[in-house]
C-alpha cells in the first residue's frame, strides 16, 4: 500500500499542471494504486477537490497556482466574470490587498475556499454579464471585466470618484454607460469627462 502511494506521489510531482481531471486521475490509480480510490488520494490531501467527481487540484504541480485557473475550471462553461479588488489593483483603481476574489456568475453565491484560493461568488442575471474581456495565458484562459466595466462597477458598489482614470477610454465608457447603466452614473460620468479635459 505504501509503495504504490509513493508511486502516484511520484507521478503527480512529474505531471506539471496543476489540475487534474476525474479520468485521468482514475487512469493512474488503476495502472499504479488499484487498491485506492480518488477518495483516498483527497483524505490524505495528496489532490484538493476543485469540483468533486469532476476535477482537482494537483498538490504535488511544481507550478505555482492561481485563483484565475482554479475559477475557470470551477465555473466550466457557466458564465461568469472576475471582479473587486483584485481587478481594480490590475487597473491602478486602487492598491488595497486581496485576500478574496470574488467572481460573478449566473448560478451561485457563497463563500468557498479551494485549498489556498478564498471565492466569494455572487450570483447575476445574464445580461449583467456585459464588456467581460477574456484573458489568455500559456496554460488557462479566464473573464474579467474590462476596465470599463470595472470602473462602472465601482461607481455603482463601492468606492467614491471624482475624476475617470487616465487609463480609461473615455468613448468606450460613455458609450457603455448610455446602453447600460442608470441616469444617475451616465450624468456622473459625463460630468466627470468635463473634468478631465
């Protein structure tokens, strides 16, 4: 029993990425482990579930894990979108620490904490979903609002502005705030536009 335990330590430390999905990890046992189950790799924390009997993570990857994967193999092909802080921090909205990301989508919302990776998701209805940008890296995509969007958003949730970052294209908002927000933020970012020219 120990041995083949060893071995699929063994294997997973070789196997790079850092989820793996419910076949494969069957593939292995049944080649290398044939008295475990996927249950006994996650007693022993040798794989987190990420969605049980779907996918996993990988506690043995030598590469380094992040939110943004793990939130995409989560939310599959619901629709969804990374938000708050984090996106702010990606933009210079703000500088504050994230210890939380929080994703919008269509199905859930609760706080979940996958391993070392802490959620909060908050439910929407689709057409809430506007001006999502997709981020492509070598081994994962995942959805965040754009600039834009992001800025609306915290107009409306959370912070007090007084002027549109430079960073903003300022067409692209107005255009976005006329199809799809209140009176109310449309004005404000209109007068905010006075500012800053």
């Amino acid at each position: 029993m120990n041995n083949q335990i060893k071995i699929i330590r063994e294997k997973l430390f070789a196997y790079w990425k850092i989820s793996i999905n419910k076949n494969f990890l069957e593939k292995i046992l049944s080649k290398f482990a044939p008295s475990y189950k996927i249950k006994n790799l996650t007693s022993e924390w040798i794989i987190i579930p990420i969605k049980r009997g779907k996918s996993y993570i990988n506690t043995y990857s030598k590469k380094i894990q992040n939110p943004f994967e793990i939130g995409d193999i989560y939310f599959e092909w619901w629709k969804y979108m990374f938000w708050w802080l984090w996106v702010y921090n990606k933009y210079w909205f703000t500088t504050q620490v994230v210890e939380w990301h929080t994703i919008y989508n269509t199905k859930i919302s609760w706080k979940k904490i996958i391993w070392k990776n802490k959620f909060i998701f908050k439910k929407q209805v689709e057409n809430f979903f506007y001006w999502s940008i997709k981020i492509k890296k070598r081994d994962y995509e995942y959805k965040i609002m754009s600039k834009e969007r992001a800025f609306i958003q915290m107009i409306k949730e959370w912070a007090e502005v007084f002027k549109i970052p430079e960073n903003i294209n300022i067409k692209k908002i107005l255009k976005m705030s006329e199809k799809h927000t209140s009176k109310r933020i449309d004005l404000f970012l209109r007068d905010c536009k006075k500012i800053n020219y």
